[in-house]
C-alpha cells in the first residue's frame, strides 16, 4: 500500500516537473515580441507590488547621495547660467545670419534603475518610469557620464531598456573632432577588467589614438549627436586590411548605475545640457 | 526537533521575499549580492517533494524573467532544474548538516547563473570569462546568508541539524 502511494508520489513529482520544463522550453521557443508583451502585462499587475516596493526602497537608499549631487550641480548651474543669456542672444543672432531654424530645447523624463539579482541583469535594465511619465519605445537612455542604451518595451509605470551590453545594441558614432565616423557595438571579453565595445567600420587609412572620445553622431534617427559613449583603448583587431575595429572603454556602466534619464526630444536635436558638462 | 508546524517557513519565505525586494536595493544592488528570492527557493526546496520544488522554481523563475527579461523562459527553466535538483539531492545523499546547506546553497546558486547566462545566448567566452567572477562572488554571499538564515530559524523550522 505504502509503495503504491510512493509511487503515485514519484509519478505526480515527474509530471509536474515535466510540465514546468515544457512550459519554460515553451517561453524560451516563443518569439520574442510576445513574451516580453506577455511580461509586460505580468509586471504591471501581478508584480506591480514588488516593482514599486523595490522603487521605493531604490529612491530610499539614493535620495541622501543624490539630494548632496543636486545641490552641488545647482551651484555649478547657477554659477555657469550666468553667461548663459548673453550666448543664447550671440548662437541666435549667429543662427539668423546662417539661415538656420530655431534651435529646439532638449527633454528628458528620469527614472530609477531597478537592480535584479540575476546575472543577466546589465543587458537589460527595469526602470522605473513608463509610458504614464512620458516614455516610449527607442527613446536613448543616458546617465550623466554618457550613453547607457534605449527604450525597448514601455508598460504604463515602468520600462524596459537594452543597455550597451546587450547583442543587438548598435550605434552610430563619431569621434570627438568629427574626424571618423564609425558603429559601436558591444564586445565580449574574458578579462574581468574590461567589459567594453566595439568601434567598428573605420577605414584602415584613418587611426584613432588612445584616450579619444567617441560620442553618437545622431545618423539613423534613434539617438540625438554628442552623447559620450566611451574612449578608446586601443586596436582590438584589423579586418583584411580594409578596417580596424577599436576597443572601447564605455562611460557608462549599465550594472552599478542607479538613475538616468531617458531623452524625449526630437532625435535630430542635440544631447542636453546635462550631458555637454561631461564632454572635455 | 520536532516540526512545530508549517506557518514559520512560510514566514520565513516571505521574509526572504521581503529582504529581496526592500533590503537588498536599499543596501547594495552589485553583482555579488546575495538572491534572497533563491535562497527562500533553495530552503523551500529542500524540504519539499521534487514536485512542488519544481512548482516553486517556476514561479520563482517567472518572477525573474518578468523583471530581468534578457531571454524570457531561461530563468523559468533554469530555476526549475535547480530546485528539482535540490530536491531530489537532498532525497537521496545530502546530510542534516550545515555545511551541506551552504554547499547547497552555494552550488544551487552558481548553476542557476551558469543556465541562465548560458540559456540566455551569452557567448561562451563571457560565460566562462568575466561574468563567472561576479556570480562566484553571488554564490558565495547567497551561501553565507543562508547559513545565517538557517542559524536562525533552526528553532523553528525542521532543518535537523546536527548538534
């Protein structure tokens, strides 16, 4: 009697591991636009209470740190703005004598990032800030420092951003002096000291010295010119003679940053001003 | 010991829960923090049938690919094969001893990085390279807090121990 009830045990066991392995081999099979609508509606109702806990608990333990910041970019601020009208006046004037429309001001909603335990977290990014704040899909995402990544799924209080790290992050760049132009992509290491990118498609004839600054060029429509993405660090390998992909050490770090912002201004305006202070 | 009965591990799962999601992002929410979520899967686990382990492992899986969707259905699997593992492991050889827990916790914590990086299409040079640094590190702090754990609920959950 004991070993039929052990059995019928035994066998319950396996079915119900066999259907959860089925049904995650299921989810990993499933194009990737319908699960991560799927996930999309699971965290904004069923989980909705662990993300905002989470929320509240990231703004808890940053508030200190960042009200110090504020208050030290304030001064900065107030200190600079001073100048401020008088070039405003000068760039119009010199604008009107160009022929050149008016220049359009810069936007961004903030949002906090929502850490995770898994070790995939860093590709993608749980920020705080959904389509209720103002955010949509391919808004580009940076934090002070430079580029972090862009928007990839909008639910109405959170988002989903693919940062730099993630395999199919690409963006158009350029070198500080305008002098080359290229395609950053993410790189695989197996240093532990360098998680970097690639700055692909230069032209063999060009060379781009160590310490250079590579910033968006704002081609392809998605991320605004002069956001810093990283600085070179030297040639990471030359492809038949006709290219040179560098190695690029990122500003960012997608896996410790806690706040950014997500631009929501038109793509072929220029990056805010919160982000021309960390440019050289 | 004798169980006093189921209410305390429950308490103590939610607790974990709650450490996960309120204390951890208030501390620190680097790479080589410890996963409260997986330890409570991992505790669970080892004193469940491999049925319900799987269950909680699903679960615990949906939870982190809805909040961590690099490729959705990798944490899913990769939780369900560790806490079925953790429970059939303990069926069959693992001691009532506490540095068997952590060994289990340790281990439980490493493979469900290692499936989930590899499940997730990451290259094979990052898997074995960089990123095993950071989730060693995970295992080894997730391992140390639940010794803590355990320490602490031995009184009140049915761990046996070894005095």
């Amino acid at each position: 009697m004991h070993r039929a009830t052990d059995r019928s045990s035994l066998r319950r066991d396996t079915v119900l591991f066999l259907v959860c392995v089925t049904l995650s081999v299921g989810a990993l099979l499933t194009p990737t636009r319908w699960t991560l609508a799927f996930a999309n509606t699971i965290r904004e109702t069923a989980f909705l209470p662990l993300v905002l806990l989470q929320q509240r608990a990231e703004e808890g333990r940053t508030s200190r740190g960042r009200l110090r910041e504020a208050m030290a970019q304030r001064d900065s601020a107030a200190l600079a703005a001073q100048s401020v009208t008088g070039l405003r006046v000068e760039n119009e004037r010199l604008r009107l004598l160009l022929g050149l429309s008016t220049r359009q001001a810069g936007s961004f909603v903030p949002a906090e990032v929502l850490h995770q335990s898994m070790p995939t977290d860093g590709r993608t990014l749980l920020l705080s800030a959904g389509s209720r704040a103002g955010v949509s899909a391919y808004q580009p995402v940076v934090a002070p420092e430079g580029l972090v990544g862009v928007v990839s799924r909008v639910g109405p209080t959170s988002s989903i951003a693919n940062s730099w790290a993630h395999p199919e992050f690409r963006v158009s760049a350029v070198t500080a002096d305008g002098a080359v132009l290229g395609i950053v992509a993410p790189s695989a290491s197996t240093d532990p000291s360098l998680n970097v990118l690639e700055f692909r498609g230069v032209a063999y004839r060009d060379t781009v010295p160590d310490g250079t600054l590579v910033l968006t060029s704002g081609l392809g429509g998605v991320y605004p010119r002069g956001i810093p993405i990283g600085q070179v660090k030297g040639v990471r390998r030359e492809e038949l003679g006709w290219e040179r992909v560098y190695r690029l050490i990122p500003m960012v770090n997608p896996g410790i940053v806690s706040h950014v912002l997500l631009l929501t201004s038109p793509a072929d305006t220029s990056a805010p001003a919160v982000l021309s202070d960390s440019l050289p | 010991m004798a169980r006093r009965g189921a209410w305390p591990l429950w308490f103590v799962l939610g607790v974990l829960t709650l450490l996960h999601f309120y204390l951890r992002p208030r501390v620190y929410t680097g790479q080589g923090a410890p996963d409260f979520l997986l330890l409570a899967l991992l505790i669970l686990s080892i004193r469940s049938r491999p049925g319900t382990a799987a269950v909680a492992g699903f679960v615990v899986g949906l939870v982190a690919d809805v909040l961590s969707p690099a490729r959705f259905g990798a944490g899913m699997l990769a939780h369900t094969l560790v806490a079925y593992g953790a429970a059939w492991g303990r069926a069959v050889f693992f001691a009532d001893n506490l540095l068997v827990n952590a060994g289990v916790f340790f281990v439980g914590t490493w493979m469900r990085n290692f499936l989930v990086l590899l499940l997730s299409g990451f290259a094979a040079e990052a898997v074995f390279g960089s990123v095993t640094l950071w989730f060693t590190l995970q295992a080894i702090t997730t391992a140390l807090a639940g010794v803590l754990v355990v320490l602490a609920i031995r009184h009140r959950v049915d761990f046996r121990l070894e005095e």
